[in-house]
C-alpha cells in the first residue's frame, strides 16, 4: 500500500479545512528510532519542540509530500509514500495506540501519523526546508506535476523522447520526469497503456506517448474521484475506492482484457505486474 500524489492530495486538503488555524499545544514520538536510523526522522527530535505553540497556517500537497506550514517559521513534512495513516481525532474518537507522531492541539483535537513499514517526518524551518530530501525532490518547480496545468502532452512528449532509460526509472524514482507516482500506479499506468513495462521512453511512437499520457491523467484523476486508493484510509479513517486495473492484486489472474495470466518481472528494484499480452 502506498500513498502517492493522489492519496496525498486527498490528505493535504482534508488536513487544511480542519487543522488550518488550530495551535499545537504538544507532541509525541514512538517507536520512532528505526525511522532515525534510516535518515526518516530528525536525528535530534528537539526540532519538534519548535513546532509547539505554533498556529497551522496551511496544509499543501505535492507529488508523494504534504507540506505543513505553522505561522511560526516552522514545517512538518510528512512523507508517507510507503504507507500508512494520517489522522485526525476529536474527543469522540480513540486515539490509536500505535503511531509515529502524535499532535495534540490546544482545542483537544489530535492529530496521529502512523506508517505502515517506513515514511519520513521532518521538523524543519522555512530557511532549511530544502534540507528535507522528499520536500526538495517533490516540490521542485522545475519537475512537472502531473496534475498540474502546465503538463501538457507536448511537454511530455519531449521529456520522454529525449529520455533513453526503461520507462519506470523515468516515471518512478530518483531520476523521474514527474513527481509522485510510485511501483502502484506505474503498474495501472502501463497496463492501461499497454506498454511493457521494460520499454524505453525514447522508442515510444507518437500515438503511444499520447496513450501513456492519457493513461497517467486516468488514473490519477480517477483515484483522486474515488477518494483513494481502495487500502487507503483518509484523515477521517474512511476508504478509498480505486481498484488499480493492475498490480499486486492482480497476483495469479487473468488479464481482465484478453484472458492471458498475469506476469511478474523485477524492474528496476521493485515487482511489477503486467499482461504480457496487451503490453507490448
Ligand atoms: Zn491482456
């Protein structure tokens, strides 16, 4: 389960009607020294301690990251592409038991972050907000959102022509010409487009951009229509409803299309399924 651009999205928004305005009267680490160990968390968890008194100022997504802004100089950046919950508790609600990050705010509101395996919580100042590698990577001005106005086809087009790498290190990664897709929706994006998954961006004839385009546009719009991914829980605790056309969950099925079995292959350091079939 991962939380990418649309699922942050979804998030970002929910995060800014409700938190926008609230002040934090305190926080709460645990079972957080993993996440320290690999560079997820502030080595020095006194960071923290800056975001407390601080007043929300607003909550904003890009790519895989949620951005939130305290009117104190102060940021949390929250990177949950792995997975996991983001959520928001009245009195009413129990608060979890389990979480990496609690907030409780002045009015006795709270707010828990939980990850799944792994994700990355940084406390940072405006000043160093590039200091934080997920903020730096996917809110680059100069990496093109695919949500965004200015991805058009034509700016697409060139990006891939010029591009002679497998096409998932070119949408998914480091090295990616957009921000936040990540393996899951690469796999739906492909299958969609019926592209093998191993293909080189700059091989791709111009009908075959265009369908890898629309494709993107489809599914991130669709997940962002159906709340989410289907295992994936908003802010209030409810699920999504996006059932990914391919995946893990289409582990040893039949293409829903032509009726072929469901193939495996390792690409770039990850699984991905596809019918090796429909994609060529
Ligand atoms: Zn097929």
């Amino acid at each position: 389960m991962s939380i990418e651009l649309p699922e942050a999205k979804i998030l970002a928004e929910q995060m800014n009607s409700e938190l926008a305005g609230k002040r934090i009267k305190s926080y709460h680490l645990q079972d957080h020294e993993r996440l320290q160990r690999i560079g997820m968390l502030d080595r020095d968890t006194k960071s923290f301690d800056h975001l407390v008194n601080g007043e929300i100022e607003s909550v904003i997504s890009r790519g895989n990251v949620i951005h939130v802004k305290l009117n104190n100089g102060m940021n949390l950046v929250l990177g949950p592409e792995y997975g996991g919950k983001i959520l928001y508790h009245t009195r009413k609600r129990k608060i979890p038991s389990k979480f990496h990050l609690k907030i409780d705010f002045r009015d006795s509101s709270a707010l828990t972050v939980r990850f799944a395996s792994m994700g990355l919580i940084h406390a940072v100042k405006d000043d160093d907000l590039d200091h934080s590698y997920v903020y730096r990577r996917d809110f680059n001005p100069d990496v093109a959102s695919p949500i965004d106005e200015g991805f058009t086809l034509e700016r697409f087009s060139k990006l891939l022509m010029n591009n002679n790498r497998m096409l998932k290190s070119v949408l998914v990664g480091k090295a990616a010409v957009v921000v936040g897709l990540s393996n899951s929706a690469f796999q739906d994006i492909v299958y969609r487009a019926k592209l093998h998954p191993k293909r080189k961006a700059s091989e791709l004839k111009k009908d075959e951009r265009r369908t890898l385009f629309d494709a993107i546009r489809l599914v991130l719009q669709e997940r962002i229509r159906l709340k989410g991914k289907d295992q994936f829980y908003d802010l209030y605790g409810n699920q999504g409803g996006y059932t990914p056309a391919m995946g893990s969950n289409m582990k040893q099925q039949t293409c829903p299309v032509c009726g072929t079995s469901v193939e495996k292959l390792s690409v770039g350091g990850g699984h991905v399924y596809f019918c090796p079939n429909c994609q060529v």
